[in-house]
C-alpha cells in the first residue's frame, strides 16, 4: 500500500512530508522533541475522535437512528 493511498493528496497537508523526512541529520534531543511533538498531535487527535463519535452517538440517540 502506497503512503499517497493511506493519506490521501491534499497538497496542503503536511503530513506525508514529515513522514519522509530523513531522521539521519537530527539529534536525540531534536528526536524526543519530534516525538514529544507527535504524542501531543496523537492525543489532540484522539480528542477530536472522541468528541466526533460522542457528538454522533447523541445525535442518533436524539432522532432515534
């Protein structure tokens, strides 16, 4: 499966390049930032998830889908 399948071709998005960017030239500390960084997308994203699946569940649950 190709990255550009998975993530779609928004040539706004910044994601697929950051996925291919060589780690080779970062340092440990510059890596455990990105990493920090990443965890903290993970957690915004997984929020937005949540508040989407809560915001659906009770939109059903109020026309009774």
């Amino acid at each position: 499966m190709d990255l550009d399948d998975i993530l779609g071709s928004r040539p706004d998005d910044p994601l697929p390049a950051l996925l291919r960017e060589d780690l080779d030239r970062l340092s440990v500390a510059e890596l455990e930032a990105r990493i920090a960084a990443l965890e903290g997308e993970i957690a915004r994203s997984r929020a937005k998830i949540a508040f989407a699946v809560d915001h659906r569940a009770s939109a059903d649950a109020l026309f009774k889908r």
